[in-house]
C-alpha cells in the first residue's frame, strides 16, 4: 500500500483527499489495462476515463480553471497502477490545454467530447530538427484567402495516429523567431495531414511522425491570435509540466512498495534482506527521494492554483527532481530484485522502461536548469 500520509499536507483540500481516494478505488478495481495491442488499449482506457468522470478534470468547462492539484494527484494515482492510463489521461488534457486556456467558445465545444472520453486529443509541438528548441519551428501556416495552409512535420507526437484531433504549431511569421508562431486546432481527418511512420519505444504508447501538405484551415481554426503561439504552447507546459513530476512520482511510489515488499519476503543466510543495513541504506535513499519529489510538485502545483501568472521555476523544478530521482528509486528497486529486477513480467522492469522518458518530454532535464538557472540569475539581479 502506498504511502498517503502526504494527503494531509496543508497543500489540499478535503476536495483534493476525496478525489485521491476515489481514484485509487478506481484504479484497484480497473488497472492494469490489456496492454497487447497498445492503441486499442488507449482508446479503451480514454473512453473509461471519460464514462466514469475522471476526465473532466482534464479540461476547463466554461467558467472553470484547470486545478493543477487535482491534474497531479490523478497523474501520480494513474502511473502508481498503470503507467498507459496515465498516459490516456495525460494526453487529454495536455492536447486539449491550449483550447482550456484560450480557446474560443467554438473551438471549446471539442472540450465536451475530449472530457467525455469521446474524442481522442493530441499535442503537435515537436519536430525533426527542433524538439527543446519550441523557437526553431519550420512547420509553416501560410495565409490564403480566410483562411490558412499548413506544410512542414511533426514527430514523437504522443496519440499520433490515434487521435481525432490535433492542436498544432506552425510558423505564421509574425515576426522572428519564438515570436512568429501561431497554435492551430485540426482534426484528424483534414485534407492533407498524414501519418507518415509510427514510432516504437521502450515502453510502447501511441507515437507517430506527422506530415502536413498543403493543410487548408480556416481562420477560426487559429487559438488565440496571431503570433502567439510560443506564449500559447509555454503557458500549456507551465500548467502540465508538474503533472509530468507527478506521474514519475507515481512510478517512484510503486517502485519503492514492490521493493519493500521483496525484502521483506526475501530470505539471504536465513533472515530477511530488508535487516542488512546496505539494504536499509538503499531504502531510505528511495523514501527521500519520493518525499523530496511530493513536496516540490505539490508546492508548485498550490502555488498555481493560487492564482500566479507563471510558476516555470517551480514546475521547472517539480519535473526535474521528480524524474531524474524516480529514475534513481526504480534503478534501485532494480537492484534489490536480482535477477528478477530485468525479468519480463515483473513490475520494476516494465517500471524501468516507463521512468526513461519522462526525463526527455516536456522539456529535458538539461532545460530545466536551463529554466531554474536564469530564474535565479534573473532574481540575483533584482538583489
């Protein structure tokens, strides 16, 4: 049983303790999914989500804010059972963040059928020779007559091939650089837009390489205005970037119970391997990490939640500890199975694979303290 005594942090609310506890009920009752054929288990854990009303806290209704708290208990609640529902969950609403945030009441009718489990979302920023480098996309959106067409790629797009529809980045040129770029939304099925190769990665999800010729969007596809697209795509990771530190903490959760249940159960010289104090040592490195990893995400998830603008030092700081240590936590739980810890079947090597890129997406590691070091370069000036 995972640890829930972070619950009764000051950071929630009874509201925040009921959820955590339904969702895990959930979670006991319905997880793992199937996962042998991969998009079918996707859309199957997306509509289960959607009838049982988790995924309504995936998006903002009219008149309602996105409550990062909750987006995180769920993701370290879902990654703690099955790290593919966290993903399903994921997507939802990061796909879907941009129209919460900006989107025009049109546009925001999607919002309905993404929270219902009923359409499928997807997030199309990254490209062949531009992933951290958001500034460097090549993707175009020419303007023609009402409306706009789209050309360039898209690749390691989470729900690609899957999705009903897109939220696209492309180039507007509005100006220079970060400052050119407009967000679009498109469905799957527009004239034009190709899924060119499915990608396969350790921990199968539903990946793919997009391509976009000669894409014609209407101008009321555009979120937001023009040429604020960077603005728009930042202001969705601000927002989901903790999420990403909380479900790596669920998979540093689940790690460290699967580890104090094999040294307890285990024998070496005929007395369990949790009395060496080697073991003892390894332990208590995994609790403090889990607890190191709780603390930042929920501090930055509260301090959002309490109406900042901007907490990009705070996620920035949530996502990299969360990852890198939940990568530390599930090495060493590796390490106290033995050969089982690599054994197919066993929970901490499909744990293994899981943890990898959560280190890479949403910004990797390195621009993260990219992140956190001009914000305190920027605060020593102030001093």
């Amino acid at each position: 049983m995972a640890d829930r005594s972070f619950l009764d942090w000051p950071f929630f609310e009874d509201r925040h303790r009921e959820l955590a506890s339904a969702l895990d009920a959930w979670c006991a009752a319905h997880l793992p999914a199937d996962h042998g054929d991969v998009d079918a288990a996707c859309r199957g854990l997306v509509a289960a989500l959607g009838a049982d009303g988790w995924l309504t806290h995936s998006g903002a209704g009219e008149g309602e804010k996105l409550d990062v708290r909750s987006l995180c208990l769920i993701r370290e609640t879902l990654a703690r059972h099955d790290g593919l529902a966290d993903f399903a969950f994921a997507m939802q609403g990061l796909g879907m963040g941009a129209v919460s945030l900006f989107g025009t009441p049109e546009q925001r009718e999607w919002l309905a059928q993404t929270r219902a489990g009923k359409a499928v979302s997807a997030f199309a920023l990254t490209e062949p020779d531009s992933g951290s480098d958001v500034a460097n996309t090549a993707t175009t959106a020419a303007r023609r007559g009402d409306g706009y067409v789209l050309n360039g790629e898209k690749t390691y797009i989470s729900n690609g091939g899957i999705a009903d529809l897109y939220v696209v980045f492309a180039r507007t040129g509005e100006a220079p650089g970060a400052k050119g770029l407009s967000a679009f939304l498109m469905p799957a099925d527009t004239p034009g837009l190709a899924v060119v190769e499915r990608i396969d990665v350790v921990a199968p999800h539903p990946l793919a390489h997009l391509r976009f010729n000669d894409v014609e969007l209407p101008a009321s596809a555009m979120i937001g205005a023009p040429g604020e697209g960077f603005k728009i795509a930042m202001s969705v990771l601000d927002v989901f970037r903790s999420t990403v530190g909380a479900a790596a903490l669920g998979f540093a959760r689940r790690a460290l119970d699967e580890a104090l249940e094999r040294v307890q159960a285990r024998q070496v010289g005929g007395a369990p391997l949790s009395e060496l104090q080697m073991v003892q040592g390894h332990l208590a490195d995994m609790a403090l990490d889990v607890d190191a990893s709780a603390l930042l995400i929920y501090r930055a998830a509260w301090t959002k939640d309490r109406g900042a603008a901007r907490v990009s030092r705070e996620a920035a700081m949530a996502k990299l500890h969360a990852t890198e240590a939940a990568q530390r936590v599930i090495d060493a739980a590796v390490q106290l199975h033995g050969g089982d810890g690599v054994r197919k079947g066993f929970i901490v090597e499909s744990l293994y694979r899981e943890i990898r890129a959560l280190r890479i997406y949403e910004g990797a590691s390195d621009v993260q303290k990219v992140i956190i070091a001009r914000a305190a370069l920027a605060e020593g000036a102030k001093a």
